[in-house]
C-alpha cells in the first residue's frame, strides 16, 4: 500500500519524490522505490521521526505498537503528524502507543486502486489535528483518488467496501471475461471488454443524479437480453452473496 500511494502521490505531483522519506526493513523495497521516485532512503525508523514533520505508518497493525515504541521518545520530542493506515487500530489506541497527550494523529484507508489514482480513501482525525493537517491529508488522498471523512466508528464497514470491494470487483471483472472466453472471444478482448464496461458503469453512477436501479431499467428492454441476465443474477444469490463477503470483511476487520 506504501508503494501504491507514493506511486499515486508523485505521479499526481503532489509530491517530489524527494520530498518523501522511506524506511523499511526489506532494503530491496526501498531500493526500487528511490529507483522509481527518486524517494530519499533512510536508515531506519528514528531518521523518519528526525527528518520528518509528517509520518505515515504504512505497516500491518500487529507491528504498529512495536514500531513507534522505538522511536516514541523522539516523536514525543519533534511532534510530527501521525498518519495511519493500520487497519483495525483505532486513534485512540495510536494515541495510548505514542504516550503523549497532544499527539495529532490522523486515520486513513486507501485502497489499492491508488495505483492508478483512482483510490477511495476513508479518513478521521483526532481532537488535536489541526485544520492545517486535515487540509494536507486531504489533499493527500485526493492526489491518488476520492476522500470521505467519516466517523471513526464507521471504519470497519467502509474498509469492507472499499478496501476489500477492489478484490471483489476484479473477481466480477474475471468472471465477466471469463464467460466471454466461454462464449467464443479472446481472453484479452474478453478482458477489455469487461474492465471498460465495469470501469464506465462506475462513472455512470458517480456522475448521473440517478439512482443505480433507474440506470438498470434504462439498459433492460422488455423481454430482451438484459433482463434475463438481471434476473438470472438475481435468482443465483448474487446479491446475496455480495452482501455476504461484506458483512465477513466487515466482521473480520473488527477481530483485528
């Protein structure tokens, strides 16, 4: 996710390349990023904390509490913002970790799809942020996708959609291709064919005033194709299904 939103950061020009600063234990991850972006290496964990007036922990939740208790004296010290995207770790338990009362500590949760800056990003934010930190995270985010702030509660569902929802909908996408290949085209028409439709019924919904059904009745003809797609889908569980994986993310994520 780190690569996904750096890639998405400098591609935008939100960013230089070398205005990021990057550690991670895998020496040949950070390598190819300064290859690729020209991002500035730094030799672990308290040349971040040093160098940096804003820090994103893009690490799995279960190492979080060890990393900054590492280096938690000197983030005491120069007050960076904290910027988050461990899942399942809410502001309050960042702030137990940091150990100091006026850390300003923001969550965000991008997804994949920062890759082409076409992600989603959930974000939240602590008493302490100020309007000055809002601004840049938003600005942030909106460099590789959309931002919506919600409320912290609100986080493990939005990660069911929207981080989870990418895997789901190239799951569709396959599928969709995979029928076509069944049905006598390419594999690589079928693909393109699939992922354009996907990725131009998506840019209908967020563009048009109308509600996802009302542009389904729009593409079902009486007694035509569509219909009897529409409700093959329908007697098949898809919907139900669909709701089904979300509500397991959903759950899982609140286990972590």
């Amino acid at each position: 996710m780190a690569s996904a939103i750096i890639k998405g950061v400098v591609s935008s020009g939100f960013l230089k390349g070398n205005e990021i600063a990057v550690f991670d234990k895998d020496s040949e991850k950070t390598k190819a990023l300064s290859n690729e972006f020209g991002v500035v290496v730094c030799s672990g964990g308290f040349e971040i904390a040093e160098k940096c007036e804003r820090i994103v922990f893009a690490i799995k939740p279960n190492v979080l509490p060890s990393v900054i208790d590492e280096i938690k004296d000197v983030l005491k010290e120069k007050s960076p913002l904290i910027i988050s995207i461990a899942a399942g770790k809410t502001l309050d338990f960042i702030k137990s970790c940091l150990s100091y009362d006026d850390a300003r500590i923001i969550r965000i949760m991008p997804n994949i799809n920062a890759v082409a800056l076409e992600a989603i990003c959930a974000c939240c934010s602590n008493e302490n942020a100020t309007d000055s930190d809002k601004a840049f995270v938003s600005g942030l985010c909106c460099s590789f996708g959309k931002v919506v702030c919600i409320d912290e509660s609100l986080f493990s569902i939005y990660s069911a959609i929207g981080g989870c929802g990418p895997a789901f909908s190239y799951m569709f996408i396959d599928s969709l291709a995979r029928a076509g290949v069944e049905n006598g085209l390419t594999k690589d028409v079928a693909l393109k064919v699939a992922a354009q439709t996907v990725l131009g019924s998506a840019k209908m919904i967020l563009e048009s005033s109308e509600h996802p059904w009302q542009l389904i009745d729009k593409v079902c003809s009486p007694g035509g194709t569509t219909i009897e797609g529409v409700l093959t889908l329908q007697q098949e569980g898809f919907e139900a299904a669909t709701a089904k994986a979300v509500k397991a993310s959903f759950e899982k994520d609140k286990k972590i």
